[in-house]
C-alpha cells in the first residue's frame, strides 16, 4: 500500500457521521477575490462591477474536511459543494439556499438532530464563507424571476431542510433540491439524480444513517455551463488555481477504489466531529498554490493541470494506476 492507503481505519459511525456534517456551506467570511467578470450589452455591471441579477445560480467550494466527504458520494466526480439562488432586492443582491447542521443529542435516528432551512445572505457575505464561487445565468428561456420568486416563497413559509435527502417529496428540500425545483418554476426541464458511489463504506454509512441509497441527490455541478458563468470569486489568487484545487480532489476520488473505507482519508475525533488527513487536504492547496501564477482561465479539466496534478500526487502518495 501507498501512502494514501495507509492511515487509520475508523468505524462506520466515522462515516456516517460525516455524511452529516456534508449538509451545507460552513465556514467563517474570508477575502472575496473577483477572478473573472463577463460584462457586455447583456450582463452590464449592476453591483461592485458585476453583472448581477435576479434568477442567477450560485455554486461554491466549501473549506473543510465535510467538502472532501461529499465528492465521495455520486458515483462520479464533481466539483462544489453547495449551491444558491440570487435575488437582487432593492439594488442589493442576496443569496437564498437552504442547509443544515447536526445538533448533537439522543436521537432515535442519526440524521433526525439535523436542523435547518432557508437562509437569506447578502451576496459577499454568502460566497466569502466558501473557498470559491461561480455565477451562472440561468439556462436559455428559463425566466429568472420565476425562479428567486421560488426561492422567497419557501423562505416565506419556513420550509425546512431535508436531512434524508429525499426527491421523492417535497415537504421538505436540500440546497440542489431547491435550486432544481426554482429553475424549474421558470421553465427549465428536470435534472437526472446521480449514482451513489458503489464503495462498500460509503453505503454502508448512508445505510446505517437512513438516507436512500438509490442516488446522490443533485450534485451542484449539475447546473454548470461555462457558456452561462458570468463571474468567479473566491479565496484563490486565480481562477485556474480553483481549477487546481479541484483536480486535485478528483485525483484524490480517483485513487479512492471501491474496497477503500473512509477511515483512508478521514478521522473520527473525540468530539465527534470529521477531519481529512492533514496531508490530504495540503495537497489540494498545494496543487492550487503551484497554478496561483497563472492566469489565463482554461477548462475545468484541462489536461495539463491533470497532469502536473498526478504527477505531484505520485510524489506524495506514490504511484498509482487504476483501471479509467
């Protein structure tokens, strides 16, 4: 075994409590770095230089051990962790999602001391809580009133956060759930549920927790297109560091086989709570750091960022192979 292979085991209550920590962007504001800006006759700058407005989707990076745990889940990799609903009221623009947190307590089922809903943020404060943003346009004939008016009619009723992760209902919503349903509302066609990972820990700990092992909800990537994304901002000196990050994480996913447990990557502590192996998450901020210099904004898969971002991984981890 590698590197990567070698670090403690820990229970399947490790993984399922982390698969409840994954429930929504945490994290303290930090400084808010504008990476890229499209502005034309169509998206004229309407907020500190952006071209913002209302029915656009935000979907972000979150700091934190809980982003590593949630990129294990779908059956394929996917970049960010959350996403939200702009609303521009008054001039200013809001953020609207819904997420949860675990209240520690005795529960008759794990997720059942999950809590939460909707949340209202303005625009900074919301993306400066994440590693890194991206705003998209709706899709093309989706009317982006209808959809942040979606938004504010589940904040107006109090709808609350769904812990199990249902689709199959609606009482109750999860962030992607809720952005799908508002696009939705404004003309857009439904989404594909993706797979669940097949890695025995995994569904062992979403088993054990409750939540339906028959998908992985909507990951936030769903709703990306580069074609609509009319700005980046985040803590990353540059957009291609971003795109590092990311490669390196699906590098790490990449070299999580399916007999792999989550104790390889993640401890239990004695508070309960989830954390990556140190090294694991220095090396996605390693792989970030190296691209900081560059700023020419290329694809999220670019094939000499993946490359640079393996190799730097066989010096860590050792070398590796898999059957892609």
């Amino acid at each position: 075994m590698n590197r990567f292979t070698k670090t403690l085991q820990t229970s399947v209550i490790a993984a399922s409590l982390a698969l409840t920590g994954a429930l929504g962007c945490a994290g303290t504001s930090g400084r808010v770095n504008f990476l890229d800006v499209r502005t034309d006759a169509n998206h004229p700058p309407t907020y500190l230089g952006l071209p913002l407005k209302t029915g656009q989707i935000v979907i972000t990076e979150a700091p934190g051990s809980y982003s590593f745990m949630f990129l294990l889940i779908p059956k394929k990799f996917y970049p960010f962790t959350h996403a939200a609903i702009i609303s521009v009221e008054n001039g200013e623009p809001f953020a609207y999602d819904i997420s949860g947190e675990y209240r520690i307590g005795f529960h008759e089922k794990v997720m059942d001391g999950v809590e939460g809903g909707m949340r209202r943020q303005p625009f900074l404060q919301y993306v400066g809580a994440n590693l890194y943003a991206e705003v998209l346009d709706p899709p093309a004939g989706v009317d982006g009133e209808k959809v942040a008016q979606y938004a504010r009619d589940q904040m107006t009723k109090g709808i609350k956060f769904d812990a199990y992760f249902r689709y199959d209902e609606h009482e109750k919503l999860y962030c992607t759930e809720l952005v799908q349903l508002a696009l939705e509302a404004g003309g857009d066609k439904p989404r594909p549920l993706a797979e669940v990972n097949e890695n025995a820990s995994i569904l062992a700990g979403m088993k054990w927790i409750g939540v339906p092992l028959d998908s992985a909800a909507i990951p936030p990537y769903t709703f990306h297109d580069e074609s609509r994304v009319v700005a980046a901002l985040g803590r990353f000196r540059t957009r291609v560091a971003a795109y590092a990050y990311f490669e390196a994480k699906r590098e790490l996913y990449r070299r999580f086989r399916k007999d792999q447990r989550l104790g390889f990557l993640f401890n239990l502590e004695w508070t309960g709570d989830i954390t990556v192996h140190p090294e694991i998450e220095e090396f996605a901020y390693a792989a970030a750091e190296h691209f900081a210099g560059e700023n020419t904004a290329t694809s999220i898969t670019d094939p000499c960022i993946a490359t640079t971002v393996r190799k730097m991984a066989n010096e860590r981890f050792g070398p590796f192979e898999s059957a892609e």
